[in-house]
C-alpha cells in the first residue's frame, strides 16, 4: 500500500520518543496508533475523506500531532485553529475554510460546539477521537491537499493557504538538508501550531528525522531557562521576541546562575530566528550569553522557507543568507524584469515548495504568482555579488510583521471601524526593537465623548487575536492625506513615533 512519505518515515522509527509534553513522552509506534485510531474515527465507516477539511482546537502535545497526522492518514484536510483566536476569528476560519467537522479539545468545547452549531458544521470531542477503533486506510498520494493555515495578506481577511503532500515533503526535505537533521536531535518547540514556523520548521523536520520533539503550550522565559539547563537539547527554534526575553530574564539573574544558563546553551549544536527580522543588538546580545551566532533565514507560509544562512560558514548580521536546497529565488525590478547578479527588487519563488492555491479565491492565487510560475512575495531584497540576500521590506505598507506574525493592517482597520466611537482610523507598523514592528493605530473620534484606550483595547480584544490588537493608539483629529485624499501611512508612523 502506498503510504504518505511522513507515515512511511515514522514507521522507520518505531521505538524512538517522538514527542514529549506535560503528560509524559511518546514513541513513534505510540503516534501511528494513535492517528490511526483518529483517521478511523474520522472515517465513521467511509472509504476516504476525500480532502475534506477537518479544523481542530488543540493544545501543543502529543494528541495535536496525532489529530494532525491522523486528519492526513485519513485523506483529509488539516485545518489548525489558533488556541488564543477570540470567536469571531475562529469562526471566519471554520466558515471559509468549508470544515466539515471542528475537533475540539475539552477546555474550548463549549465555545466550539456553540460556533459550529452556528455555521451547521459537525463538532467531535477530542477524548473520542482516541477511542479504540480500526478501519481500512485510504491511499493518500502526495498530490492531494493536506492543510490550509490561515495567514494575513494584503487584503482584509486571512487567506487560506493551501499546501499539498508534496509541497510539505519538499519544505522538510530542504530544511533537513540544510540544517543537517539527524535522528538523535531532540528540539524544544515552544511556538505556536497554527503557524508554518513551529508546525514545519520544529515539529515535522523532527518527525522527518527521527528525532525527539518536546512540546510547550505558550512560552515563558523562565521556564525556557529552566528546561535548557535540564535537558539535553541539541536545537531551538524562534522569533526576535523570544529572545528579547530570554535575554531580559538572563539580564536579571544572579551571576552564578547567568554562568548555569549559558552553559546550557552551549550543549545545543544549532539555534535559530526566524518570522521577523532580528535586531542585531539581540544578535550579538544572544552571541555574548550563549556562545552562538543565531541562524537568520527567510520564508513565508506560502513558501516554507527560502533563504538561510549557513550552518557551517559565517552568517552575516542582518542577513538571510542563499537559496535552500531546491529553491529557486530571483530579484524582479518594477517592471517585472528579473535582476542578475548584485541588485535590488522584489524577491519571487519558485520551486516544489509553493503552495498550490488560496483556499477559494482564485482571483488572488492568480494576482499572486507571474505565469502561475514564479511566486510574488511581496518583500523587497537586495542581493550582494556572494548572493546573499538581505530583507528590506514590505512592498505594501499594509503588512505589518511583529513578533514573528505577518498582520494585515487593513484587516484591523476594518474591526476598528465597527466601534461606534470611531469615525477613521489608520493602522500601521512602528518600528520596535523587541517586536520588529509594533501594530499601532491613530484614530478619529466620531464625536466628543472622551475614549477610554484601555477599555477599547478590551474591546479589540474580543475580535482580533491577541498579536493584532494595536500595542499603541493615539487619537488625532484628522488623518494625514495626500492630494488623492489617500492616507499617507508613513505620515502616520511618524506621528506616532512622536507621540
């Protein structure tokens, strides 16, 4: 029987821990049994789920990736739900994505019942997911659809990403390649699982491999510390912001402890940032407290990732280093022209990574791709005569990137403009040290009543995720704007940075 090239790969490693998590650890053997047990339940007596979407609501740990695996074993679609999303998020996900069923696990329930009561969407408790069960496996080829995350682009609301089999295959495969994964690697993986860096880069490259993946639901500095000096960890992965804050927590420990710390880290082999772009102050922070010049690389959920500094060689600060195995990345200019050698444009992908499509929205997979060959991203680079390439930045203003998030300033804008209070409002990114970018916003009141900022941020905070609610909001009493009447949003960052 053919067998997906994940399943085939675990099977190889039978008795090896797979994934620990606050429960206890659990074998490679442990994982295929139990997605099997998920793919037979979410079978319920079909032959093949045919690329039906199955959204799920799980904490990090064993019984995500079982979910995950075993949604694919079952010839589903995987659509992860964000565990910190407010409702009306949640909802939009599970309505665009069309999810015939929403698991959910016991603490979000009720809520989740509730939304696909709401939308006429089948709902299954996590617990019974688990349940003995067996039941004939479909054959799943490597062309068939296998997830959609859901990102912020350049329009209002999230686009679902479409991967298949084989643009996954081929991400893990040239990050395993290139980071040199081995079986005996053992990663602590503390980002969140509805985003392509801690699902791919930590979790499947480890499955792919062999290796062990420890679990945390959310981060905290102190507890990172704590689990570096005791394990033997030989990789981490994560964004600016996690360093930041390791780095802070490090700056006030005692000097006995600092010198524990350290050393913890220096029994890793590789460690990583990625989703935004690295100050180097934290750079060469991290290098002074642990001994390691952390690896910067560049990707997008759309690509996996596409650039990477060496891991033997220097890494240049500020840089995301070459092309990855199997990648082809080029420079356009703004007549689509590619650019040869050193320059400066707009970086373009292609290669068996890129996604197949936007989920149902075929106007933007088309805007989306020159020849529905080469992939758009959007970022502008330069690139030096050795080939390497450095990030610039946005060639749409209304992409936000904080704290390893990709925020569509536009989407926020539109929430915003619900409160019965505002009458404009303009959303932008203000460079941050620790977040790369800090989403903030400048308003117009609708009329004199006096606005409690904090309340309104309660008030975002209902609608949008957490990452999205602007970390700054100033009011004004008008937008700037050019001659067009268009609002001139560099104008507005420097407002803000004035405020």
């Amino acid at each position: 029987m053919h067998e997906l090239p994940i399943v085939s790969r675990i099977s190889t490693y039978l008795n090896n821990i797979a994934i620990t998590d606050s429960k206890g650890s659990y074998t490679y053997a442990d994982l295929l049994l139990s997605s099997e047990r998920v793919a037979s339940h979410l079978l319920d007596g079909q032959s093949d789920l045919s690329e039906a979407r199955i959204a799920f609501i799980v904490p990090s740990g064993f019984e995500y990736v079982s979910i995950m695996l075993g949604i694919w074993r079952a010839g589903g679609i995987a659509v992860p739900l964000c565990v910190t999303h407010p409702d009306p998020e949640l909802e939009y996900v599970i309505d665009n994505s069309g999810a015939a069923i929403v698991v959910a696990d016991s603490q979000f329930a009720d809520r989740i019942r509730e939304l696909a009561d709401k939308l006429d969407t089948g709902f299954a408790a996590l617990e019974d997911m688990h349940r003995p069960g067996a039941a004939s496996l479909p054959e799943v080829r490597d062309g068939r659809r296998a997830m959609i995350i859901y990102t912020s682009g350049t329009t209002s609301r999230p686009k679902g990403v479409v991967t298949t089999h084989a643009n996954i295959r081929s991400q893990i495969e040239s990050l395993v390649s290139a980071w040199e994964w081995v079986e005996g690697d053992f990663i602590l993986n503390v980002l969140p699982l509805h985003h392509l860096h801690g699902i791919l880069n930590a979790l499947l490259c480890a499955l792919w491999s062999g290796a062990r993946c420890e679990l945390v639901p959310g981060f905290d500095a102190g507890d990172v510390w704590s689990r570096f000096i005791e394990n033997d960890y030989t990789l981490f992965m994560a964004v600016p912001t996690i360093y930041s804050r390791l780095i802070r927590t490090w700056d006030e420990a005692e000097q006995a402890q600092k010198k524990v710390m350290s050393e913890a880290c220096l029994k890793m082999r590789l460690m990583v940032s990625g989703s935004a772009a690295l100050p180097v102050a934290t750079l060469d922070k991290w290098k002074e407290i642990s001994g390691h010049i952390l690896l910067e690389r560049y990707g997008m959920t759309e690509l996996g990732m596409v650039l990477s500094n060496p891991l033997h060689g220097e890494r240049l600060p500020g840089r995301v280093g070459r092309p990855l195995p199997g990648v082809d990345v080029a420079l356009i200019d703004d007549k689509d022209e590619h650019i040869g050698g050193k320059g400066e444009g707009e970086i373009i992908v292609k290669g068996s990574n890129v996604f197949l499509e936007y989920w149902n929205n075929s106007p933007a997979t088309e805007a989306a791709f020159i020849n529905r060959e080469w992939f758009r991203t959007g970022d502008i680079a330069e690139r030096d005569p050795g080939g390497v390439y450095r990030i610039l930045g946005r060639s749409s203003v209304d992409i936000i990137k904080s704290g390893g998030y990709k925020v569509s300033a536009l989407e926020i804008e539109e929430v915003l403009r619900e409160h019965p209070d505002i009458e404009e409002c303009a959303v932008v990114g203000v460079p941050d040290e620790e977040w790369g970018e800090r989403v903030c916003a400048a308003i117009v009141k609708s009329g004199e009543k006096e606005m409690n900022l904090q309340i309104l941020r309660q008030w975002c905070g209902e609608r949008l995720a957490p990452y999205k609610i602007p970390g700054r909001i100033i009011t004004i009493d008008e937008l700037p704007r050019n001659q067009m009447g268009k609002v001139t949003k560099p104008d507005v960052v420097e407002l803000l940075k004035k405020s």
